[in-house]
C-alpha cells in the first residue's frame, strides 16, 4: 500500500492527507519528525521535508508536488477543476495558503509555541507570535472576503484551494489560537470543512504532549 | 498582447520569461518594484509580489500558477515532460529552487545586499550574508550531482527544474557570488543554459545602479 510520511502539525502534511481522503485513496501512514533528520528519510527526500509519498512501485513524490501527482494520476474527483484559468485561481489560493499564511501566522504561532518545543530548537520568539496574531485577522478577512462572493474559496467547487486554507487554519486551531467570534463568515467556511469526511482523520489528530481544545473537533464549535 | 509584471532582480520572474521565451509567446513586459505597493499593482494581486501575467483577454495569473498555466495553454514544447512520476520529479527540484535555494542563498545574497538597498529597507545583515555564501556551495554540489547523472538536471530533457536553477544561480551571478572556479560541473551545465536563445533577455538585464560583473553575459565566462 502506498505510504505516506507526515507531521500531524505539518499543514503541508495535512493538505496530502485530505486530499487522499477526498480522492477515496488507500494509504497507510508513518509520522516523521523532520527535524531528527533520520537517515532513511533523508535518503528518500534529500530536502528532509514532510510529507513525502511513497507508491506501491516505490515511486517516490514530495512535497507540492504530490497534489499535482495525485491530480494526473486519479483526477476524480477534480481538487484542481474547471479549465486553466480557474484553475489558475485555485492555484494562486493555495499558493497564498502554503506561501504566505504559512510564513505570516503558522510559522509565527504553532512553529514558535510548538515545534521550536517538540524539536528542542531553542525558546519562542514573543515578537514573532505578536506578529502571527496580529496577521491572522487579515488572512481571515480574506477567506470571508472570497467565501461571500463563491461557493468555495477557489470558485463554484470545492478545491484544493480550500483544502490548503484549511490545513494550514486547522493547525492554529490545534492550539486554539483562531479568534473565530471576531470572523463569522470565515468560521461559516471552516465548519462547513470540518463536517467533510475527508476532515476526520485531521480532526482526530493528537500530538503527545500537546492537547488541543476541546472545540477543536466538534463540528459545533 | 500580454503583459508580464516582473522584476530583474526576481528569480520567479525570470522564470517566467525564459519560459514565454522557450514557448515562443509574445509578450510585453513591466519592472514592477513590488516594495512600492503600488494600488493598481495590488488590484491586480493581492499577495502584491512579481511575476503577474495578464492575458489579452484580462485573465490574471500570478506567482507559479503561471507555469502550470502557461504549460496547459501551450503544451508544446512541454517543460514539464513525461508521465506523472517525471513530472513530480520536476516539480519537486523546481520546488527545491524556488523554495530552498532562494530561502537560504537568494534571500541572503541579493535580498541583504541589493533588495534592502533598492527598497530601503535597513542596511545588510552580516550574518545572513556569510550564511548565503556558505549554503551556495551545497547547492552548486546538488546541481552537479543531478547534472552527472541525467542529461538535465529534471531527466533527459530540459525543463523547469533546469528553468527554476538557473533562474536564481543567475540573480546570484548578476552581482557576481556565485563560485564558478570551486564547481566546473555546475559551471557546464549553467555555460548550455546561456546558450540558449530563451536566456538572452535575462543576460541583458541592467538594474539601475546594480552592474552585472563582466563575465554575466559571457557565454564563455
């Protein structure tokens, strides 16, 4: 069975996870702590990065790249649908999710309280967690910004730009740092998310020494 | 005709006109310096950084959806070429370029150096400096084992992982850091890259108060 190596806390892990759910794809799982670079690992991802897929003909995909190889590979259903120019736009979101909420709030929030912890990669940086609470707010303004004018985030259809927004959010989630009283529409949007089959495994999702909220999996939050 | 938002200075714009180049796509280009946060600018992009492509029929595309659109609308020739299981391993090392090389080299070198400068944005940090020249050797050490290995650095054709390479070994070589003498092989791989019509308007790039050493455009430097 095909193998994928993940961090429960790694958005990009979660991205794979859901979308493996969604395309109905078997696949066993493996947690892998990136930053005990074990050798193994590193021999099959020299970059050291979760999450990396592992096929059933040991073909190897990491990364980015898995989604795109999912998407060849079983297109049904579509994460990517619709012709080059929505798809386009569903590609600019999930860019947006990956790139910039990632380095402007995750990074800033569960890398500095948590994984700098977990990895033993010294204390937390209290500008840098002020900075990731201050950015939150515009990037939730901005998924109700686009979740009042479409259906889903990247148009008509559920996409893997909604599954990227809600990757990386569900993480911050985790550790209960998503002000949702102040953004309704966007919490709307997550709650609509959260109730997908596809989001359970996320959902149920525990890391040792780090609880999360009791909201964080009820779909009544 | 379309118009390519761009800056020279930007390895993801570069990328983007070697591409329209090696596709043959007309093309009418505007040095966008996203540090001025220009309105009309962000209309167009939210997330406010180059490259953004606009089409004749006003479609935006921005960031590296444009690859995947350009590569839908204009397959020949292919830059991501093969099956699924090569076009992830290209993906992956564009990944690689965009990602790792340019955190840890690019944003050290021409970010510190150059960026801050144009921008105002602070004076250069020392030690961000001596990191990118100290992680530059690792990765002139990956493009010479790919490109012992493979005729490119993605498998036997040329692709965006060779795009993607050279699109920030060449910003690096505009202000003259990257260590050619130390890495011959990566050196010849980067001598067929200029040779390539796709390359000349890279290598005829001129940054305001920025001049390129001698050897920038120099097919045989």
């Amino acid at each position: 069975m095909r193998m994928l190596y993940h961090h429960p806390l790694s958005p990009a892990s979660r991205r794979v996870r859901i979308a493996l759910a969604e395309k109905g794809l078997d696949c066993a799982f493996t947690v892998e702590k990136p930053w005990e670079r074990r050798e193994e690992f590193l021999a099959l991802d020299p970059a050291g990065d979760v999450p990396v897929l592992v096929e059933d003909d040991a073909v190897v995909v990491v990364g980015n790249a898995i989604l795109e190889y999912l998407e060849e590979c079983h297109p049904d259903p579509p994460l990517l649908p619709g012709g080059p120019e929505q798809r386009a736009e569903i590609r600019r979101l999930a860019t947006w999710f990956d790139g910039k909420f990632d380095r402007e709030v995750t990074e800033n929030l569960v890398g500095e309280k948590v994984i700098k912890r977990l990895s033993r990669q010294g204390h937390p940086n209290g500008l840098a967690i002020r900075a990731g609470l201050a950015n939150i707010h515009y990037h939730l303004d901005y998924v109700a910004f686009l979740s009042e004018r479409r259906n889903w985030l990247g148009g008509d259809s559920f996409s893997l730009a909604d599954i990227a927004a809600a990757a990386q959010l569900s993480v911050i989630d985790y550790i209960d740092l998503v002000p949702w009283d102040n953004h309704s529409d966007a919490k709307d949007w997550y709650a609509r998310i959260k109730s997908r089959p596809s989001f359970r495994s996320v959902l149920a999702d525990l890391v040792p020494g780090v609880l999360p909220p009791a909201h964080y999996a009820d779909l009544d939050f």
